[in-house]
C-alpha cells in the first residue's frame, strides 16, 4: 500500500523508473493511477517521468486524462514563489521537469527574473532546455542579462546543445544582445570549431574580437614566465577564476580534468604548453566526445560510461549528462581535449608564472 511504499521511497522510485522504462500503455496507465493518489511520493513521479522518456514517451503522452496534473500545477506555484523556500523551489522544479511544457512554462520564466537565487534560475533554464522550442530559445537570450553566472552557464550549455539554438545564440551576438566578451573561451572554441560549418562560420565572425591568437604567438608571449619568480596566492586566484572548474587542487576544485597535483613534477614548460596548447598531447581517457541524440540536442564531454544500456558524459562544470542507448543517434571525437584553447587570454607573463608557482607547490 502506498504508506509502506512512502517507508521506502528511494527504493520504490528505482522500481517505477525501471517499470516506466519497460513499460506497456496498459502498465503506463497502472502506474499512473497508483502514482496519483494522495500522499503519493515527489520522488515517484519524477521517477515515472525518467523512465517514460527512457522508453521514448513523457508523462504529458501517457497522462492523457490528467490524472497527474493537480501534483504539476502546485508544483508550478511552489516554483515561482519567491517567498517559498529555496529547498521547496528546487524539488518543486525537479517535478516540472517531467511536467507538461504548457503547466510549467509561466513558473519556469518567473524563476529567471532578475534577484532570484543562482540555483533557482539555473535548475529552471535546465528545463526549460529539454524543450526543443522556439519560445524557449528566445526565452533563453531575453533572459540573459538579468542571470548569475551559474544561470549563464546552464543558459549557453542550453543553446550550444541544439544547432538551431547556436545559430540564434550568434544571431543575438551579431546584434550586441550578448557580448562576444560574456562568453568563455570553452564555448568560443566549441562554436568556432562547430561540425556544421555554416554554425562555425558564424561564430568566426560574431566571436572574432574574442578569438585567441595563433599558437605559435601565445607560446612565444608567455616564454617569459619560464623564469619569472612567482608568487603562490596570486596563482590560487587566477586558478580559481580559470581552472577550478575542471582540475582539482589539493581540496579544491572539480575532477574533470587532470588532478593539478599529479602534474606539477613535469616541469614549467610542460605545464606551459598543456595550459597553452592542451590539444598537443591528450590522455586517452581525457578524450572529448560529441554526442547527438535523436530529439536534436548535442552535448560535449568526457565518456565515462558506455554500455548496450547507454552512455555516461561528464561535462564542463562537473555536471553528468544519462544518455539511455536507445536516444543516442552517433558519437565522434577529434582527438582533443575538452579544455580549451585560449585560457591565457587576459594574462601577462607575471600571472602565468603565478599559476605555474600556485601548481608547483601543491601539496
């Protein structure tokens, strides 16, 4: 009954996710009604909406009589209180996740006004994104100068992930929307070196006053740090502001990239020319992948799981993105690494040594 399944709910919402999965119109419509009961666990509907997408389906396709729409439409008013805690908020956003784009579309929009929480506007733009609409696009760049960074982050994630969202993304930098210099020299060099060359080809052009110079010129600019004393505490800054987002130092950090205490014993100029040219020599298990699925979406990162049930990407900024086997259209990969070019930009020599110092005497 449904009070000995609340006993076990992370149990039970692995089971329905399983179900849902392999689940038939009949099974769907079973699971549903026990899933919509009063009392019924958050954790189960969102299971049920995971599953069902990994069968191909959504909650809005199987919910035909709506059953399930009372549970999304306060999930929706939880959501855009500015008043309700964030802890509420963010688990009423995981529900709208699986909720129909037309119960959670007002909710979501309010959660990206200016002076909302970090965390409230990036979990909304992250569902807003598995929308292939082209509202949610314009929502996406009419929203952009009212987001924190991290909103900023999950915003471009978003529109770099769908070819028709990249080019509405450069048509808005072409119009000084958003500013060539606003974006990170990860997503420069991913719109810059796009596989469809019309989408790169506009970057070159809308992104080109943030373009990093030739490789032979950066390397020859920063030749000086070699031996420029430098000073620790400085290095930690510009760590923080530029690596920290995918190489761990000591207790800081994300472990996307090398651990920096693993390679700070490979001398000054190899760690020049991995920050400065870190295509030259990739570890084959720091390899980037693209990835395409058959709703649209492409994503970028590093393989760390794939089996005949689906793939395992870790991204840029920690994050892991599931993709179930059955959704994944095709994967390639260059051969290059997932940290960008250009990491130098902004930097005199003075500050690359001080990197260069901060790695050298990690502990």
């Amino acid at each position: 009954d449904l009070a000995t399944a609340n006993a076990a709910a992370p149990f039970v919402a692995k089971l329905i996710e399983i179900r849902a999965a392999l689940s038939s119109p009949a099974d769907r419509a079973e699971l549903i009604a026990f899933i919509a009961q009063p009392g019924t666990n958050p954790l189960w509907i969102r299971a049920l909406g995971d599953g069902l997408r990994r069968s191909g389906t959504t909650i809005t396709a199987a919910d035909s009589s709506g059953k399930l729409s009372t549970v999304f439409t306060r999930a929706a008013t939880t959501a855009a209180d500015a008043k309700a805690p964030v802890a509420a908020r963010l688990a009423a956003l995981a529900l709208l996740d699986v909720a129909p784009y037309d119960t959670a579309r007002r909710a979501l929009v309010a959660c990206l006004a200016a002076g909302q929480p970090p965390e409230i506007q990036s979990a909304a733009i992250k569902v807003l994104a598995q929308h292939p609409l082209p509202a949610v696009t314009t929502t996406l760049i009419e929203s952009w100068r009212s987001g924190s960074p991290a909103a900023r982050e999950a915003a471009l994630a978003a529109l770099i992930a769908r070819e028709d969202r990249a080019v509405a993304l450069l048509t808005a930098i072409t119009a000084g929307t958003i500013k060539p210099a606003e974006i990170p020299a990860a997503q420069v060099q991913a719109l810059t070196q796009h596989k469809t060359q019309k989408i790169a080809a506009l970057a070159r052009t809308a992104l080109a006053s943030v373009i990093p110079p030739s490789r032979a010129e950066v390397t020859a600019t920063f030749q000086p740090a070699l031996t420029l004393t430098g000073e620790a505490a400085r290095g930690r800054a510009i760590y923080q502001g530029r690596c920290l987002v995918c190489h761990r130092a000591g207790d800081e950090g994300l472990a996307l990239g090398p651990d920096l205490i693993t390679v700070k014993s490979k001398g000054r100029e190899a760690l020049l020319t991995a920050i400065l040219q870190p295509h030259q020599e990739v570890a084959p298990q720091y390899i980037a992948y693209d990835v395409t699925t058959k709703d649209g979406n492409a994503y970028t990162g590093i393989v760390v799981r794939d089996d005949a049930t689906g793939l395992t990407l870790k991204i840029m900024g920690g994050g892991e993105i599931v993709l179930p086997r059955a959704q994944v259209r095709g994967s390639r990969s260059d051969g290059l690494s997932l940290m960008p070019e250009g990491l130098g930009a902004g930097l005199k020599p003075g500050d690359m040594a001080d990197l260069l110092t901060f790695i050298e005497m990690l502990k």
